[in-house]
C-alpha cells in the first residue's frame, strides 16, 4: 500500500466509525480535523456511500439539512432506540431474574446498544436502579446454564441433573427430558418429562436449585402435534404449579374484568350477570387453586363439581381457623 493512500484510509475509516455509533459528519469540520479540503472530504463521503452500496448494506448516508450535516441512516433500523431499550432495562430490572452481577453486565451491554451520544442519559436513569437493585437470595449465576439446557431442548437430548428442593438436605439426581424453559415471577423454571414416569403433563423444576447438570447422548422423540409450546403452556398455567388440565368455570364479581383476563389467558366471559361474570378457562388444577383463593370473597368456584367441592372443604377450614381465634 502506498504511503499516500494510508491517510486517505484512515480518514474514511474514522469517518465511518463515527457514522456506525451514531455520530454525524459536518464537511468544514472533518476538513478542519484532517487538515485536508472539503472537496476531499466529499470524496471520502462518496467512497463511504458506494462502499454501503456495493454491500448490499442496509444502512446509508445521507445529508441532514436541519443538522446541517451527514448521518447514517437505515432503510429499515436494526438498532434499538432510547425508548425501547428504556423499556427493556425497567422490566429486566423489576424481573430481579438475574444475580447483580449479571444484570450489572445486561444492563451495560443494552445501554451500549444506543447511540453513542444518547449512552450518558441511558446510563444515569439507570444508575440509581443499579445501585439500588435487590438481588434473590439464592445469587446463583444463571446465564450459561440457561444457555446449556436451551441447547438440550433444541437436540432433543436426555439430561441427568442434580436437583436440590429448598428443604432437601442434599440434592437427588434426576433424568429427565427437557422440553421448555418458562419465567415467571422472579424465577427460571425448566419444563421437563421424568423418565421411568408416565405423566400426562410435564413437572417443574426451578432452574437455579438444579446444582450441575450434563446432557446424556439419550435422545428422545416428540411427536409434532404433542410438541411442547412454551407459550401455549404459559396460558394455562399459575403460579408455575401443574396438576390435571381442567376447564374450571366461576363466577367474579370484582372491579377489573382486564384483571381476570390478564391472569387467565384461556378465560373467556360466558354468561353476564347482573352481579357479576361468569368466566370459563383451561388451566392447570393446582395453580389455578391458588389464584382463585387469591380473590376471596369476589369468586365463587361453580365446576367442575369435584373442583368446587375441594373449594367448600378449604374454606371451611379457614372458617374454623378464624373462628378459633379469641377475640
């Protein structure tokens, strides 16, 4: 390479850099810092637009009037702005899903992700949150071992794992088919069939009591229509607790029909009354136990019969607990 082109190189090259982070370009300005002329500048612009064009790129320059100045743009952006990266820093931050360590480095790669002269406003509305962040209790790094078990589910592999419950002395070890990763309230929970177990429906393991784990050479099959679908399982299932699939029917006489239709995706309104909603839902039986009793005195379980039996034993005891207590 000869000597007279180097400068030219190096010059398109920062110029380009500072397009890519989002920087604009002001022609008298680049000829000031490069001790060059304009009409060089604008060549270095130009080789910069046939290079994005030659690419095939996705991204192109072009001239600003109201800045007065060059700047990259996209025909369709891949990048993330300000208010979507916001948003994803305020939920990741309120999941509390990660150990500080981890949501520190989340919460520095995303903001790197904006443009590099919007970083510093990203980075103080989110200093306060950083400082103040309460990590879980169990601060076990999660990352990875999210990364491992997806790549499991993706092959289709037997996995033996060591899984420790929270009152378990030690942990017992566990084959199982692993076919989906859910996050719910505070916590990764992995979806998986136990082997040697003939269950209708998959158990749940939290994902951070499962002390070490290796991927067997076992493969098993899933037929396409009994695939699991992490989404379509979500629906149906509270408070990450399984138990039979039901259609349970009640009535809600609370505030907020949204409310109901929030938590209960499968929920759908089948009858008004005059005080009240009576809603019907495909659900998983124990979580759904939990939610229902959740709402006191605003539900009132109507099926199947043995379901709203086992809601007639419950509060009785609560009942007799409170009218135990001496006043």
């Amino acid at each position: 390479m000869s000597q007279e082109k180097e400068p030219q190189i190096h010059r398109i090259l920062s110029m380009y850099e500072r397009l890519m982070n989002g920087e604009t370009l002001i022609k008298k300005e680049e000829a000031a810092r490069f001790q060059i002329s304009e009409k060089s500048i604008q060549r270095d612009i130009g080789s910069i637009r046939n290079f994005l064009e030659l690419e095939k790129s996705n991204e192109y320059v072009d001239y600003d009037h109201s800045k007065k100045a060059y700047v990259l743009e996209t025909k369709t952006p891949s990048w993330l702005r300000n208010e979507e990266i916001f948003a994803i820093l305020k939920v990741l931050i309120e999941s509390r899903a990660f150990p500080k360590g981890e949501m520190d480095s989340l919460i520095d790669k995303l903001t790197h992700l904006a443009k590099k002269g919007d970083q510093t406003i990203i980075k103080q509305m989110m200093a306060n949150e950083k400082y103040l962040y309460v990590e879980l209790v169990h601060q076990k790094e999660l990352l990875d071992v999210l990364w491992q078990l997806s790549l499991a589910i993706q092959a289709k592999k037997v996995i033996t794992m060591h899984y420790k419950r929270e009152f378990d002395e030690q942990a017992s070890e566990r084959n199982v088919k692993p076919v989906g990763i859910i996050f719910s309230e505070y916590y990764f929970y992995l979806i998986a069939y136990p082997i040697g177990k003939d269950f209708d429906y998959p158990t749940i393991y939290r994902i951070d009591r499962i002390e070490r784990f290796e991927q067997t050479s076992i493969t098993f099959r899933v037929p396409y229509h009994e695939r699991f679908q992490e989404g379509e399982f979500r629906k149906r299932v509270q408070f990450m607790y399984t138990g039979e699939l039901i259609n349970v029917r009640f009535k809600f006489t609370g505030p907020s029909k949204q409310s109901v239709l929030d938590r209960l995706p499968t929920a759908k309104v089948v009858e008004k009354l005059d005080d009240g909603l009576i809603f019907e839902a495909e659900v998983f039986g124990k979580g759904i136990k939990m939610w229902l009793l959740s709402q006191g005195e605003f539900v009132e379980v109507l099926g199947p019969e043995s379901f709203r039996n086992e809601f007639t034993i419950i509060h009785k005891k609560i009942k007799q607990k409170y009218s135990e207590i001496d006043y």
